[in-house]
C-alpha cells in the first residue's frame, strides 16, 4: 500500500495539472469504491475550482472552491494519471477528446485545460470522499492522526513523549498512525536499520539520545525516498506513468539474507513477522 513517500510524489505529481484549474467535467463509472462514493459526487466535482492540493499521512486532499476538500486515499492499486492536451495525436491514448477507458478506470476529471486527471483501481481498496474543509480533522480517516514526520510539529520531545511508557515494540508504535503520521511498513523496517534499532524493542524502552536517532532516521528516509519518487514493489506509479525508484537503495526491507549496509562483515538481514507483517532487520547492528 502507497505510504507517505508515494502519496507525496503523487501530489507534486499533480500540482501542474489540477492546481488553480476548474473541473470542467467529471466522470464517474461506479457508485462504490472501497465504500460508496459521496452521493451526486460527480456533479459536485464539476464547475469547482483546486484551490490546493495537500497531503495528511497517506491521504491526498485536494482543496476546492466552495468549502469541500476531496479526499483521496489509494488503497492498494490505486493509481492517478495525468493525460495532457498535446497526447491527442497519440493513436489509441484520446477517444473523442478524452481518454481512451481502460478496465478499472473508475473516476475521471478535465479540467478547463482540456487535461484529464483519470483515477485506476482494480482491487478497488481505494477511497474517495468530499467534505468540509474546515473540519477535515473530524473526517473518520483523518481523526486522532499524529504529527507529519516531515513537518515542524514533530521532533524527538514528541516523539518520545508519544512512546513514554508504552509496551509494545517499536516497530508496531510507529505503524500506529497516531503516533505518526503516514509511515508504513517499509519505510519503518528502513528508519530502525538507519537508527540502529530492533524492531521488537520495547518503545518506552528507548533512551532519549536513541529516540533523538530515530526521529532523525525517519526524516532522512522519507526525505530521500520521496526525491526517489517513492517505492515501486507492485502497482504503484507516479502521475506520469513512471516507477519510484526508492527500492533500489533499501537497506533491509526485502533483503533477507543479504549483508546489512553497516560496517560489521558478518552482519546478515534476518525477517521476522509482526503483526502479520515482515520486518527485517541487521542481526548484528540493531538492538
């Protein structure tokens, strides 16, 4: 499932071809995705201008005129694409001015540029919703969030007054997405391994210098797999079509049995299950 790093890349993505644009036409094939969509969705979508679009954890939030925000979140294979103006000479990509429909084109939008802005999702695990800007916060997929990794709301004091006295692993408290927002199993398994942390560590165990670590492992992960393009293990893709690039430089996830990137030669990549997930982990550096 896309994390924060995918979401991220998907909205610059878009940027240059929803932001100060009105959606000119709407198009929707299903009444349901993951839940039903909102009702007479695409007539309240079309004729409305992107005043923004945002991110909040794994949540895409494109801001409208009007006072609704459109809230889009990817599920599993979930996937948006942009068609340009300029793809029309393209044989087979534009039908009668719009995009050819390929199987699980479920959402589509122009936009007052002739650009269109078309929604795929063939497991249909993803979302889609409309509701009041002003309180997003109350939205059942936003409520109780914690702080934005990347954000000036989160550092090592409240990373660790968020951890203080709990007694689960590390690696299950920050998947709860109340202690922080957006982070996956991915991109844990690789901030612990930067932190030198195991991932079954109790996290209010942890010291205030090896929180202080961790806090800036996760910057520095997000920071580098977004510049990547996110992670592309399955369905993932950017807006334009192309792959992230990030899984190329993972340090554990998906390397069992390979030599971990620390300094000790004899270190190997271990997998364990948490949770019903995989962790991996240097069976030497992280403890």
């Amino acid at each position: 499932m896309p994390e924060l790093p995918e979401v991220e890349t998907v909205r610059r993505g878009l940027e240059p071809a929803l932001a100060g644009r009105v959606l000119s036409e709407a198009v929707q094939r299903r009444a349901e995705l993951r839940w039903p969509l909102p009702e007479r969705f695409a007539e309240r979508l079309t004729g409305r201008k992107v005043s923004a679009l945002r991110r909040r954890s794994k949540y895409l939030l494109i801001d409208l005129d009007g006072g609704e925000t459109w809230i889009v979140h990817l599920g599993m294979s979930g996937r948006l694409s942009i068609h340009w103006p300029d793809q029309t000479e393209t044989p087979g990509v534009f039908t009668h001015g719009g995009p050819a429909t390929e199987a699980h084109d479920h959402v589509s939008v122009r936009t007052d540029t002739g650009t269109w802005v078309v929604y795929n999702d063939a497991r249909r695990f993803g979302a889609m919703d409309l509701w009041p800007t002003d309180r997003l916060a109350e939205h059942k997929l936003l409520a109780g969030i914690g702080p934005e990794p990347l954000g000036n709301a989160f550092s090592g004091e409240v990373l660790a007054a968020a951890l203080a006295g709990r007694m689960t692993p590390i690696k299950a408290a920050l998947l709860d997405q109340k202690t922080v927002a957006g982070l996956g199993n991915i991109y844990v398994c690789e901030a612990l391994n930067r932190a030198r942390i195991h991932p079954r560590r109790m996290a209010g165990s942890l010291s205030r210098d090896r929180i202080e670590r961790l806090t800036l492992a996760i910057r520095e992960t997000l920071t580098e797999a977004i510049a990547a393009g996110g992670s592309s293990l399955r369905d993932y893709r950017q807006a334009d079509g192309e792959l992230g690039y990030f899984q190329h430089a993972f340090r554990v996830y998906g390397r069992e049995g390979e030599p971990c990137p620390c300094s000790d030669t004899k270190a190997r990549i271990l997998r364990i299950v948490q949770s019903g997930r995989s962790s991996f982990y240097c069976s030497r550096c992280q403890r």
